[in-house]
C-alpha cells in the first residue's frame, strides 16, 4: 500500500448509498447540501478580528470560500487537487487505469489525499498573508490563537470535503457544483438587484454591497445622469455577457469519422465548441491573484493596476471620456485582454494534450470502446480525422473563453467574467446530470429551453 492509500484510509469519507436512491431523495439531498454549506459560512470562526480583508473578494466568490467564517477554505482545494490529478493522470506521471473501477477508485482517493494536503496549505497561506488576522483584544496568547484559528479552518475544509463527497454519492451532482452554482448565483443577483449595503464588518455571505441597478437609479434620481448610467449600462453587460456564454455553451461541432457507402450513413462524434471548458480562464485568473499577491496588492503598484479589471464603464461614468485620455488606462484594457485571450489559446492547447483529450488519445478510446460504433476500426484514421478539428477547436475554445472573461472584467460586470463563465458551465454539468437521472420534468421549461439547445 502507497503512502496516499495509507493517508485515504484515515480521511474521513462518505459511505456509498446501500439502495437505490429515488431521485425525489437525491432532490432533497441536493438542498440539505445547500442549506448546510450556507449555515457554514455565516458561522464566523472564534478569535478572527472583526476587519475582515476584502481584497479577494472575487476570487472568493470564484471558489465558493466566505473569508472569515468556517467557509474560509472553500472549494478551491478539491478544484485544484481535481486538476493536479487529470495533469498528472493524462501526462504518465501517475499510471491509473481510470476505465476500470480500481482506476477509479484510487483516482478518488489519491484526490482525496491532494485535497487534504491542498486544505492544510490554503488554511497557512490564509493566515500568514493577513487575510485572516487574529482579534488581540481577546486576552488569548497570540500564538494559540493563530492555531486555533487554523484549526478551524482545516476542519471548515474538511466540512466542504465531506459535502462534496456527499452531494456525490447521494444528490443530483457534485458538492463542488452545487457551492458553485449556489455562491455564483447569489453573489450575481445580489450585485445586481441588492437595494441596501450592509453594516461595515459584516461577513454574512449575503452581505454585498449595493447592486448595480439600485444604485444606477439612485444616481439618476440625485441627478448624477454620468455615473447612473454607468451602472445601468454595466448592468446590461453582464446579461449580454451571461447571455453570449449561455449560447457558446450550447454549440457542438459535429466531426464525421466514418463514411458508410451502403446507405450513405455518417457517423459524426459531436464536440463542444468550449472543449476545454472555463479552465483557461481559471489558470489565468489564478496567475492574475498569484502575481498580485507577491506586489502585496499594492493598488498604488503599476503591474497591480494592470492586472487589476479595467472596469470601463464604471470608469467613464466617475471620471467621463477624460479617462480614456490618458495612455495607461488605453494600454491596460489592450493588455488585460490580450493576456485573456493569447493566454487562454495556449492553455487550452496545453490542457487537451495534458489530460489525454488529443486526437491520438480519444482515436483509441473509440476504437477500443465496445460499445462505440468505431469499434475495431483503425485509430489512426480516426485520429487524422479528429486532428483536422480538435487543434482549431482547442485554440477557438480557449480565445472564446477568454474573451468573454475579459470582457466581463473591462465591461465592469457584476461579477467577474471568470464567475460569469464558471456559473453557465457548472449550469450546463448540473443539466446533464439531471438528464442523466431523468430529472429534467421536474423542471419542464429549463429543459424544454436546454433540449433545444442541447
């Protein structure tokens, strides 16, 4: 037994489900997921210091963490441990058959294991960058205090684990999809649509600041016609935005492998046009937070500013077209979405080829796979075949991604484009796995709008 199968015997897990569960049970799992993660991150941990730091906020709100309570870690370790395993997986490092259930099973563990490491690291990294602070005025030891706040924060993680490894096993989809969509969404309705800003130290998930049509209407009501409409106008840009990514979601590009003469029948494998999904979005964003974090996010600090969203709309409503005079602001906006877009092509071309979705490897999956209709046929045509629209695709995919991630950050969208992107995609596998349990008539008008563009 390896050193991760030992550490994956002593993590807590959840138990596989010993009946069939209905999917009315699997609904209300779902929600008591949901209910749970909430209450979790509205309990403040003991000890922490009433100023919360505010400078991650989005990044926060990307991984499902609400700093300062129980919620802190977020989901952001099994996402980055789900990751390291596919890279390491696709790439040979680690040889796992995941097509068998032992593949599979020590492909979960071993995720398991990274996750914990990953919660451990993230709760130290909270702590020693300030972000979470200690309250001295306690009359506690300071150190002790330090410990027992990562103590906290370890077994908040460990919480998050378990809802993830729960929702699984017995809910519609995973943890990680469920805090995801929940946070996402919340956080986007409230951005928008919220009337009043909390009290200043508030750290309750639901405490956003003022929405951006409240606030759009305010500002024309006092007469502020500039910045009024600022607000507005940001606010239909991140429907545009949420309503563009919806749609590239729903695309496919139909490949035909093979040609039958008999009755001139077609095989096609069908493609998402985002293969690669929303993750050259997040490696860059993650690479944006990364390179803040070591100018201390200084907001005074040139490289800061430059990775800082531009935020246009909101700029010309505060400042009007004088903004746009100035060189900097011009070469920010041409930066940050070029670092979005050129970035995102590289990744997502970097990404098929590290996890083993390059034409080589996905030819032999079909042509090994019994019940595929290539089965037996010759992977190397099958591979000639995909290459012609896999390698584009990889590249469009990741110039898509990126561009609508950038341009939710320089159109000043509610939320961050990266939150945007993430929302629809988890959407998407949220609706897939729905189809999966034939759940989509419980919901007959999402599924008759995503049948039709599915």
């Amino acid at each position: 037994m390896s050193l991760f199968d030992t550490i994956a015997s002593y993590l807590p897990t959840i138990e596989n489900p010993k009946k069939l569960l209905s999917l009315r049970e699997r609904i209300y799992n779902t929600l008591l997921v949901i209910v749970l993660y909430t209450i979790i991150a509205s309990i403040p941990l003991f000890g922490i210091s009433p100023e919360v730091s505010t400078r991650l906020e989005q990044l926060m709100w990307l991984f499902g963490s609400n700093l300062g309570t129980l919620a802190s870690v977020g989901i952001a370790p099994p996402i980055v441990a789900g990751i390291l395993m596919q890279l390491l997986v696709g790439m040979k490092i680690i040889d796992i058959d995941i097509t068998k259930d032992e593949g599979r099973e020590k492909f979960d563990n071993y995720t398991r294991v990274l996750a914990f490491f990953f919660i451990i690291i993230e709760s130290l990294v909270l702590i020693t960058s300030g972000n979470i602070v200690p309250n001295i005025y306690l009359g506690i030891n300071i150190y002790l205090l330090y410990i027992i706040l990562f103590i906290q924060l370890v077994i908040g993680g460990l919480i998050i684990l378990l809802l993830d490894d729960f929702a699984y096993k017995y809910g519609i989809t995973s943890g990680i999809n469920i805090i995801i969509l929940t946070v996402s969404s919340v956080a986007l309705a409230l951005r928008l649509f919220k009337l009043l800003s909390p009290p200043a130290g508030n750290i309750n998930l639901f405490a956003q600041p003022t929405g951006y049509i409240p606030a759009g209407l305010l500002y024309l009501s006092e007469g502020n016609f500039n910045l009024g409409l600022a607000f507005i106008f940001a606010a239909i840009a991140t429907f545009g935005i949420l309503i563009f990514a919806v749609y590239l979601q729903s695309l496919k590009v139909e490949v035909p492998l093979l040609y039958f003469n008999i009755n001139g029948e077609v095989i096609k494998y069908p493609i998402q046009l985002l293969y690669t999904s929303v993750i050259p979005a997040i490696f860059i964003y993650a690479l944006i937070i990364e390179l803040q974090s070591i100018f201390g996010f200084n907001p005074n600090n040139p490289i800061v500013q430059l990775l800082s969203p531009p935020n246009v709309i909101i700029n010309l409503g505060q400042f009007g077209i004088s903004w746009l005079y100035n060189w900097f602001n011009i070469f920010h906006i041409i930066f940050y979405f070029l670092l979005f877009v050129i970035g995102g092509m590289f990744i997502s071309k970097f990404w098929i080829y590290a996890i083993g979705m390059d034409p080589k490897n996905l030819a032999n999956y079909l042509t090994n796979e019994p019940t595929s209709p290539l089965y037996m046929r010759d992977p190397r045509i099958v591979e000639d075949t995909l290459r012609k629209y896999i390698d584009p695709i990889g590249y469009l995919s990741g110039f898509l991604m990126g561009l609508l991630a950038s341009l939710g950050d320089i159109l000043s969208s509610a939320v961050s484009g990266v939150s945007i992107l993430l929302l629809i995609v988890i959407a998407g596998q949220i609706y897939n796995d729905m189809k999966r349990l034939n759940a989509l008539h419980l919901f007959p008008l999402i599924g008759k709008y995503l049948s039709k563009n599915g």
